[in-house]
C-alpha cells in the first residue's frame, strides 16, 4: 500500500468518530432539543454499560477466542499496565515542571473498541481479510478495554481519591490563614462588625459559632493526618486496592469478559451458542445485536460529554499543550519500543493486527471515566473537562498521524 492508501485508511475510523461525536454533540445543545442532556447521558451511559458493552464482548470472545489465543496474550495486561506507569511518571513529571493549579492527577477509556475493528473495514487493508481480521480486532480491542477498566477503577479512582482529600484539607489550611484586609479595622472587625452606615443595625457573629467553625476545620485538619497516616500503611492500602479490585471484576463487562473467554475455550459450551447448528444460537444473535449499539452509543456520549469543556477557561495554555504533547506523542513514543523490543525478544504472537493495538492502547487520550471520578469526588470537574475537550480534539490528528505510521511500519 502507498501513502496515500494508508493514510486513507487511518483516517477514515478517526473521522467517523468525528462525525458521531460532532452529531453528539450538536444534540447536546439547546438547538437539538439539548436531547442528550446531562440526566439522559448518565441513564444512556448506564444502558452502555449494563447491556450494550457486556452483549458486545461476550459475543466476540465466544465466537473467536480460544484458550490457545489466551494464553498468548499473556503481553496484553502487562502493557496496559505499563500505559498507567509510564503515563503516571509522565504526569508526575509535567506536575513538578509546570505546577499547574490542577485539583486533580489523571488513562484508555472506549475508543479501542470503536477505532482498532473499524480499521479492518477498509479495503486493501494490511490485517488480512476482512472479516477474520475485524473478530480478532474486536476481541483484541474488547479485552483491552476491560483490562483498562480495572486499571482506572483501581489505580486512577484511589489517585483522584487522595488528590480530593489533599485539596480539600489545603483548602480548609487557606480559609485558617486567610487575611484580614480590612485596613481601617483591628483583627477582630470582620468578625464584630457588619456595616458602618448609622441607619443600618449592626449584624455580630457570635464568638460560640467562630470558635465552632474553627474548631470543625481543625477536626477536618485532623482526620486528613489520620487518613495520611492510613494510607502510608502497607497493608491497609492493599486491603483497599483489593477491594476496589473485587468490585471491578464483579462489574458487568468484566464478568462478561471471564464468561466470553470460558465459553471461547471451552469445546461444549461454544458449540451450544456458535455455529448454524447450535441449539442456543438464538442467544448469540440477540448478544450480536445488542452488541452493535455500544460503538454508536460510546462516540454520541463522547461528544456529548466533551461540551462540558467549551464552558471553562481555568487551565493555562502552556499546561494544555504539555498535557498533550505528553499523551499523545511522548507516551506512544515509548510505548512503540517497549512494543518493538518485546516482538524482537519473541514474546508476542505474530500477528501484526496484536502489535497494532499494543501501541495504539498508548496512544488513545484519557478515559472519560476520569471525569466520572471528578464529578463523585467534587474536585476538578472544570480542568476535567477542558483538558478532555483539548486532548480529544488533538486526538484526532495524533490517532491518524500513529495509525498511519503503524500501518507502513507493520507492512513491511
């Protein structure tokens, strides 16, 4: 394939999911009704994640994988793992260079499953035929995007978590040591005196609620050392995280993910539901049908979403540009070694479609969960928002700008 073919190719998924998220949205906004409005997007993201995601992956795992192909995508989990570490280090870094005025610390979210399978539906691909290359990137994708589940509800929810009671026990150190700037008053004006006009009664705080007041900042001020004490304890911590674990894994895409790889690797129980002849094959179609309603559902809710970042202006420019440089270019810079070097050490399976979504899993930008997480935690949701809205919108540029570069570098 030429340039211009592959480039055709890469771009053609990422401008479909423009075109979804641009439609999103538009129906966001009061010129559409404001049809997805904020209540509709959490009831339609609720659907997305207890039917649509769970039919769409167990029905691709059933159908095309098996034990064998188990057992060596042993790689997978441990490069997803590495996107949050090195992506944690990056972030870490870019905190103490820049330090931006950002309430929260922030990895792939759902674009996996929309753009990996829609890059076998171009012609001419270098995958393969169509439809074996378009059930392996489903499953390839599927299973990145449950790995990457557990990662952020695990990993990012305890670090938004603690960013949250951080900023919050500084915010209640700063109204202690708030200043007084009365310049015709002594310390105890602004808590004595209301007015000066002689027709107005003057208003006095009693002393008993300011002394409460304070005495309740101090409280908070001492359950934060106690819960930093907490979290320093080793075992406590990893109660926790096993916890947040459990619950993860009870989560229905997770649960479809185990059920999807036992009913893929056991013989019986896929020849129950796949296949012309299956007895319960009915099951399998309606999970087919249910599943094709995720990828439209996951880009309107995307677009949707990101108009939440139009609204506010309360991240500098230098910090947006290194947010994204950073996740888009630096972090699947390194992803793409780490990827080379373990296929040159042997250690992946041969098919370059494998390769293909272990890089692009570093380049995808951040999971909209994170913004889930800054709204139940009530810290960040401006930054969230607009940092979400710029990344994206750059996205769309790395994503084919990678994909193409991967696609003439995994042809030859």
């Amino acid at each position: 394939m030429g340039f211009v073919e592959l480039l055709e190719a890469a771009s053609m998924p990422v401008i479909q999911v423009l075109l979804i998220s641009a439609l999103g949205a538009f129906m966001a906004t009061q010129y559409f009704n404001n049809l997805l409005s904020s209540d509709f997007r959490k009831s339609l993201n609720k659907v997305v994640f207890f039917i649509f995601t769970p039919s769409l992956v167990f029905s691709s795992f059933a159908k095309s994988v098996s034990l064998q192909d188990m057992i060596s995508w042993w790689f997978m989990p441990v490069n997803v793992g590495l996107t949050f570490l090195i992506g944690g280090i990056l972030g870490w870094i870019l905190v103490k260079l820049l330090k931006p005025n950002l309430k929260v610390e922030g990895n792939m979210g759902n674009l996996p499953i929309v753009i990996i399978p829609a890059i076998c539906d171009e012609k001419g691909g270098p995958f393969g035929a169509r439809d074996v290359c378009h059930s392996h990137a489903l499953s390839y994708a599927s299973f990145s995007m449950a790995l990457g589940g557990i990662f952020i509800w695990t990993y990012t929810y305890q670090t938004i978590r603690s960013s949250s009671t951080r900023f919050k026990a500084l915010e209640a150190t700063q109204i202690i040591k708030a200043p007084n700037k009365d310049l015709e008053g002594n310390a105890d004006t602004p808590l004595l005196r209301g007015k000066d006009d002689e027709n107005t009664t003057i208003e006095v705080t009693p002393l008993s609620y300011i002394e409460d007041s304070e005495n309740q900042i101090i409280v908070e001020q001492d359950r934060f050392i106690v819960l930093k004490k907490e979290n320093h304890s080793f075992l406590a911590r990893m109660i926790e995280v096993l916890r947040d674990l459990v619950v993860e894994l009870m989560s229905p895409p997770a649960i479809a993910t185990f059920f999807g790889f036992l009913f893929g690797a056991v013989a019986w129980l896929r020849n129950l539901l796949i296949g012309d002849n299956a007895p319960l094959s009915v099951i399998q179609d309606t999970l087919v049908l249910l599943g094709n309603g995720t990828i439209p559902c996951i880009t309107l809710l995307l677009g949707g979403n990101l108009t939440q970042g139009l609204k506010s202006s309360s991240v500098k420019p230098l910090t947006l540009i290194s947010i994204i440089i950073t996740r888009l270019f630096v972090l699947p810079l390194i992803g793409l070694f780490i990827v080379k070097a373990a296929a040159n050490l042997g250690v992946l399976p041969v098919d370059p479609l494998f390769q293909y979504t272990l890089v692009m899993q570093y380049a995808m930008p951040p999971a909209m969960n994170i913004s889930t997480m800054a709204q139940l935690f009530d810290v960040g949701n401006e930054e969230c928002s607009v940092i979400l809205l710029w990344t994206y919108s750059a996205a769309a540029i790395a994503l084919t700008a990678w994909s193409t570069f991967l696609l003439w570098l995994l042809s030859y």
